[in-house]
C-alpha cells in the first residue's frame, strides 16, 4: 500500500476513466485526503490528477493491483466488461479482498456478472451510476443510486459522500443500474414531450419564448424543460449530455425492461428517435438536439 | 341590460358550461361585481352559481342574447361547434359588438372559424384555453393562453385578471389554441416516461417510493413526476384531468401537427397508450392511471 503510507487508516483508491465525471470525481477523493491510483484510455487526461499527487497507471489491473478500493466510470458496457473480466483485468488483477465500485451507467445483468466473478475471488462490487451531470460531478452534488451487499455498500459509502449529496442504496448488485435506468425512462418521454411541443409550436407560429415564460413554472414544467428549452431557444446544441450516451442508456432501459415482460411504447419510440438523430449526425450533440430532427431550420 | 343595471361601466358576462372548472371561474366574476346569465347542460351544476345571483337561462343562445360578453368552458371541440355555430346558438343569437370567449381546450381551425363566422356578425372572439386544472380555476390562479385580435384581447383581459394569474396574448384567432396544445403535447411525453419508468422500476423490484425521493428534485424531475407520482405510490387513479379529456387534446394535437407538415412518433405513441387505457375502461379515471398499462397488477 505504498501511496497510502501517510494516510493510514483510508484505503488506496484506484481511479479508472478520468474525464470530464471522472475527472471531477476523482479531485474530489484527492482533495479528501485520499491516494489515489488512476488510469485513464487517454493517459493525458490524467494530468491534472497526476498534479495533485495521484499515480498514473498504464493499465486498469495495475492500477487495481495497487489499491484497496477501485471505482471505475468508463463509457459503455462493453468497456465496463473489458476492464473488469478480461485477462489481466481489475477481477484478475485486484488484492483479495478489495471493492470494486462501477460507476458507468451500464447493465443490471452485467453488474450481477461482474458482482459473481468477484464474490468468487472474494472482492466486494457495487453498481453506483449518478445523476446530476458534469456540474454535479464538479460541485460534488451528484446522486449515486447503489446496487451491493449492506457491507459493501457501508464500506463505499465514505467515498461516495465526498462525491455527491443524495446516496440511495436500491438493492443488491443491479439495483443501482435499475434505478438509474428508471431514471433515463422518465427523462426519455420528457425530452421527446419536450422537442415535440416546441416543435410544434415553433412550426404553428407560436413565439416561443413567450410560451416557455408562459408555461415553465406550470403543469407541462420540468427539469429538462428549464434546463434545455432556454439553449433550444438559443440554438445552442453542444453537449450537457451527449446524444450518443443516452441512446446507449435507452438501449440498456429497452433490453432490461423487456426482460423484466415490459413493452415500453414510448421508451422505444424515443430511442427510435435519438437514433435517428445519430444518423443525422448529432451523436456528439446535446441531447436537447433532438428539436433538431423535428425543425431543420 | 337588465342583469348589470347596479353595474353601469361593467358588461354583463354569459358563462356557458359551469363544470368543475366554469363553475370556480364563474364564481370569481360574481364575486369581483360581474352580473351573470349562465348556462349548462345540467342545469344543476347552475344552482352555486344562481344562489349567489346568476340568472338560469335554458340555451346558450338565450344566454348569449342576455349578455354583452360570453365565455364558454365546454367539454370538447363539437360542443363547442354546436354551442357556437348551430343554428339558435351564440353567434346566431349575440348582441352586435359582443365578445365571444370560448376557454375550451379545442382546435386552433375551430378558434378561426368561430372567429370568422363571429366577425360577420360583427361579433368580436378569444380563444383562451387554460392551464392550471381544477385547483387554479378554484385559487383564481389559472394560466390563460390567448388568441384574438389586439382589441378583442384587451376587451377580455379584466374578466381574464378576475380568473387568473397568468395571461398571455400569443397571436390572431386559434393562436390561444396552438400554444395550449403545445403545452398538451409536452405533458404527454412527460406522463409516457414517468409511468413508463415507474412502471420499470416496479417490475424491476426497485423500491418506487425511495426511487420518486431519491431523484424527484433531479433531472428526471417534472410537475407530473412531482404531483402524479405520489397518487401513483398510493394507488389514488381518481381524475385530477381526465383520461378521457387528455386524449381529445391529444386528438386535436396530433391533427393541428399533421397539418403543420410534423410527424410527432412521440405524440403519436402517447395517444395510442392513452387510447389503449381508455379501451380498459380509464377514460373517467385521472391521467395518472396510464401506469395501470404497464402495471395492471
């Protein structure tokens, strides 16, 4: 344990994916005296961690080898299984008796997977994905909904309190990748609610400025709605959140919701759409790019 | 000008349609000195309303005759078409240079052909559809969305300030209708996600009431995900807004879309849901109840 001879009842952290979550996330652990063992795909995304005293590793099982705790927020699921199950991988590779905690929003099934393999070599996991974005990440407001064991869970909790405000514990491995997909559901029928009635009110020669002002606060409000329609409104279409990981969120949210015997008309209909918004090329936009697909000009 | 002979400057108001809605309505231009000639289809829901002073009259025309300006709050576009148009009706029947006001949710074409069958006459019209449902009527509280000439706006506004808090002019005749259902067609992507994520998380074995606490104030966060879902976690389906309401507005949304050269796949799915719920047997139930879709049991 060498990064941690200083600090010694707090376990070495092992930090796998530092971009713009992971990379506020990761600060915050260093700033709370924690030592910190990171690896990121683009090593340069690493420096300012590496900064502030954290040890750059060349590759995830390294960096898991030399630490007690592993949080990882990478991508997509399949990145989430490569570096957790493949050879040479975070499972294979970390000290007997570590905790594993993924914070990517991923799958419930592969979280249990993951959740097995480890239990088999006597790791701990839990499936931890937030809500709150990139500014919740910065400002250390995020909302972690937790899947895991009551021991794992109480064992991740120090560290998630130093990332976010609202930590919810749902239920054993899984449980916090379902709760979050819930999550994308709800936001999946808001934003297509949401483009859809701008669209139309755009396309009906409603000022809509002066329909956003005039209904925000009322019974068609939402977060999305007070976040998004003001950057609509400005063509504003960079990415809060991007395109491309919310079509991979409604992917998860459609495979588990069919395997839990749901049909999810409007779930599948939004996923529809954003798909088809990736092929207009808008994977690297904002999510609120969806009007575009509904107002080209 | 019988009825408003205590009230020199005020004109006398015909209300038509004195529902859960009208009544409230009615009653707060009672109580601010307006003279009424009221009408409705059950006569008894008049009775409030004539014991604080309003005359029963037994047509809408009759009323309208009565009166210098008339509002209608009436159950959908063919009542209010017959109420309007029909021969004895309103406009047939309206003192030269009255204000005809229909507050129905009902199509923007209708608003115009109102409108034009109005000015004929010489007859001035609003369209004014409200938000704000049975507690803003109630609390004088209500959201007013207006179309209509600038005149005909201004004429309305003190009768539309005794009822609510929220008054803005959008445009020309069917312009009030046009931002409304825009409103409509947001609510109705915002209700498909909410009830099609709770419904998720059930089947899921996630604990809704700690889900809705965990990330109602978060970017899955709305005024239905604030107001139904509580109703929901208690299996309360009673109507604040109707099933069988929402999807005449739906109806009329997804006409008005079409006819704005829109294809909204979002819209679309919703009323096909809402039609599918209204088969099982909701249309008296409230909106809510779409969740009974997913989750009958």
């Amino acid at each position: 344990m060498a990064a941690s001879s200083n600090e010694k009842d707090r376990p070495v952290v092992g930090f796998i994916g530092t971009g713009v979550m992971g990379g506020s996330m990761a600060g915050h652990l260093i700033d709370a005296g924690y030592s910190l063992n990171v690896y990121n795909r683009t090593a340069s995304k690493c420096e300012p961690l590496v900064k502030k005293g954290a040890k750059l590793h060349s590759s995830p099982g390294e960096a898991a080898a030399a630490s007690d705790i592993v949080i990882t927020i990478v991508g997509f699921p399949k990145d989430v299984e490569q570096v957790y199950l493949e050879p040479g991988g975070i499972v294979e590779r970390a000290k007997p008796g570590s905790l594993l905690i993924d914070m990517t929003t991923s799958s419930p099934e592969l979280a249990v997977r993951i959740y097995d393999a480890a239990r088999s070599k006597g790791l701990g996991t839990c499936d931890a994905p937030v809500t709150g974005g990139d500014r919740g990440a910065r400002e250390a407001t995020l909302s972690i909904l937790v899947g895991g064991t009551d021991e794992d869970f109480n064992r991740a909790l120090p560290l998630f309190e130093t990332m976010g405000k609202n930590i919810v514990h749902f239920g054993p491995a899984g449980f916090g990748q379902r709760a979050k997909l819930a999550n994308q559901i709800i936001i999946a029928g808001t934003m297509l609610g949401m483009c859809e009635g701008l669209a139309y009110a755009k396309k009906s020669g409603i000022d809509t400025q002066r329909l956003y002002d005039c209904i925000v606060s009322g019974s068609a409000g939402s977060w999305s709605f007070t976040n998004y329609t003001p950057r609509i409104l400005k063509e504003d279409f960079n990415p809060g959140f991007f395109v491309k990981h919310f079509v991979k969120d409604m992917r998860l949210a459609s495979q588990s919701s069919q395997e839990a015997g749901l049909s999810l008309k409007g779930l599948e209909t939004a996923l529809e759409q954003y798909i088809e918004l990736e092929n207009e090329g808008y994977a690297e936009n904002g999510t609120q790019s969806l009007y575009k697909l509904y107002c080209k000009d």
